[in-house]
C-alpha cells in the first residue's frame, strides 16, 4: 500500500509534467468554456410557450391556430395544470404561458345582437381577457414575445367586430432562475473535459509506457504492475477534481455562471463517470500498437460524444432516430445528471435513470477494457 501511494504521488508528478494531458484536461475545456462565454446566445431563438384553454371553445380554437402561424413562437406540448407550467417557466424550459379563460366564446343569446345597431349602441360581447405569465428576466424573450400578443390580439378583435374591441389580455411576471447558454453549456463541458482527459490521457500514457517497455521492466521490480496502474488511475481521478474545480471557478468568476445545487453530487458524479471513461481508454490502449494509433482511436472514442451527447446543443434537436440512439452514450446521462444538479437543483432521487445508465457502462467498459487490454510485455 505504501509503493501504491508513493506511485500515485510520481504519477501524478508525471501527469503534470505531460504536456499533452495538461492540454486535454485543463486548457481544451477552459478554452471552450472562454469561447462559449463571451458568445450572447440568447439574443436570437425562438420564444416558446405553452398553451392552457380553459374554454374549448370555437374562438378558443382559433385563437390557438392564430398563435401557430407565427414563426417567432414555438409552442410545447403540455396537458399538465397552471402550477406545473410556472415551474417549467421559473427552471427555464420555457418563456412563457397563455391561459385561455373559460369564457373565451362569442356564444351570445339572439335577442343580444340587433342588426340595426349602430357601433354607439352595439353591446359587445363580454370575454375574460386572456392571461400570460412570462419569464422576467429573459428581457428579449418577454418583450417581443408581448408585442407579438399585443398585435396579435388588435388583429383579431379587427376580424370579429371591425370596431370595438371585444378581446383582452392580462401580464404577469414569474421570477425565474435566470438560465443562459453559458449555465447550460458548462456542465456540459465538465463532462466533456472528464471524457476527453480520461480517454486521451489514459490510452497515450499506456501506450507510451509500451513503448518505453515501462511495464516490462517494472515486471522485474518487487512493485507489481497492476499496484502500477492503480496509482496512474487514482492520480486521474485525483485531476479530475482538480479539472472539475477549475471549470466551475472560472465560469463563476469570468461570467457568473452559479451552481444552484450540491458541489458534493457534482463531485461524485465526475469520480463516477471518470470509471467508464478510464475503462474506455485502457480498451483503446489495449488496440493501439502505439501512441499515434492511441490518439487516433481516442478522437474516434470521444469526438461523436462530443457533438451527439448534448455537450453543446440538446439532444432534443437532433432527428428522433438519432436521439433515441445517443441518450445511450456513456457521455449521454452524465452530462443530463450534471444539469440536473448544476441549474435545477435536483438530488438523487431526480436522477436514478441516468445514474442506471452510468453504472451500465461501468461494468460494459471494464469488461471490454479487460477483453482488450493485454500485457504483451508484463505479466499482471
């Protein structure tokens, strides 16, 4: 046990050193953490919402269908109650609500309409206005948003009545968590940084060893090669709290980014997912014959889950087929369990079906990491 840890101090010491792994593990995910920063994402976007009518009426309808024919608005499926939808509004998912009031018709008795009146003594039918609730620190998403509403609601009371306005609507702001692309995006990166360093760092370290016949003179030393590579794998999991640390401190002090729930889960989860992807990069050691085919087999590993796995854009936008593929990624279910943490505050019980996943991968990455990773030069 005391050659473990005085290993793990000099590979540790030699990780430092490593130019490359330093590169992998700290400045690539820095450097996308700067650039996505100073990028002001929510400038453009469409405003989504969610619809609740209450009325079910013709003119409910209608209204319904007007709201569809603009492109700026996008409206999200949702069949839950008032409440259930301020929350989706306050964790960000959406911008805004629109409540059709049950009487939201022009169903009038006939004796109320006269033919011959004029527009001084015509009585307009009486409709509760319609009610929003929008997000008030999204400035851009609200205003537009409200101006389109505005018109949209003159336009129509000009189709029904061409006078009096018979259609109304009423404002009211929720204080939302105030999530932007840099909040949604780092969390991301932390689980591309792990990915990145533990694959890229793990295989091209194996294979330099291998190289440099490492392991084969350590089979000759009293120290055993698996004691070896405990203290490399322990020395990475020992960076990736230092990695992870950096990311959170330098997007909280550079653009404010805040982590609104446990630092400790955070934690947990970067040690958990650091497993799979050691595992991944001892497999692609074990099909490299040297430290090129490692690199190159480690950007073919991780560069997909970079781009697929919802690093920089959800998963959501992607063709259902092809999201219904990568949510099976090992890098799929950590970085949702990261934004569950990080923006809306959720523990564990949030999260079993991530975790599920994760631990999947786990016992799959070591299995093919054992299949595939033979000492051709050492025995173990």
């Amino acid at each position: 046990m005391n050659n473990m840890w005085k290993l793990f101090i000099a590979n540790l010491k030699m990780t430092i050193r490593d130019k490359q792994a330093i590169f992998w593990s700290l400045a690539f995910p820095l450097m996308f953490i700067i650039i996505f920063g100073l990028f002001d994402f929510e400038a453009i976007g469409d405003a989504k919402y969610v619809i609740i009518d209450n009325a079910q009426s013709e003119l409910s309808t209608q209204a319904i269908d007007g709201f569809a024919q603009i492109d700026f608005l996008k409206r999200e499926d949702f069949s839950g109650s008032l409440d259930t939808a301020k929350t989706q509004l306050q964790n960000g998912d959406i911008d805004f609500i629109l409540v059709i009031p049950e009487n939201f018709s022009l169903n009038t008795e006939p004796a109320a309409i006269d033919p011959g009146a004029t527009p001084d003594t015509f009585q307009a039918p009486q409709i509760d206005p319609l009610q929003v609730y929008y997000d008030e620190n999204n400035l851009l998403s609200n205003q537009v948003a409200l101006g389109v509403i505005n018109t949209f609601v003159d336009h129509m009371n000009l189709q029904l009545t061409g006078a009096q306005p018979i259609l109304s609507y009423t404002t009211e702001s929720v204080q939302a968590k105030d999530i932007r692309y840099i909040d949604l995006i780092m969390p991301g990166i932390l689980g591309m940084a792990i990915m990145t360093s533990a694959v890229i760092g793990i295989s091209t370290g194996i294979s330099r060893y291998r190289e440099q016949q490492l392991l084969k003179r350590l089979s000759a030393t009293p120290i055993k090669v698996r004691t070896f590579l405990m203290a490399e794998v322990l020395s990475y999991l020992a960076l990736t709290l230092v990695q992870v640390s950096l990311i959170m401190l330098l997007a909280r002090i550079a653009f404010g980014v805040q982590v609104y729930g446990s630092y400790l889960l955070i934690y947990l989860l970067a040690i958990f997912g650091s497993i799979i992807f050691l595992n991944l990069g001892f497999a692609v050691a074990g099909y490299s014959k040297n430290t090129k085919t490692a690199e190159a087999l480690s950007q073919v590993v991780t560069m997909p889950m970079m781009f697929f796995s919802g690093v920089f854009f959800p998963v959501e936008t992607l063709p259902k087929a092809v999201a219904s593929v990568v949510q099976f990624l090992p890098l799929t279910p950590m970085i949702e369990a990261l934004r569950k943490i990080s923006i809306d505050a959720q523990g564990i019980d949030a999260m079993w079906s991530q975790l599920g996943l994760m631990a999947g991968w786990i016992v799959i990455s070591f299995l093919i990491a054992w299949k595939s990773f033979k000492f051709k030069d050492a025995e173990v």
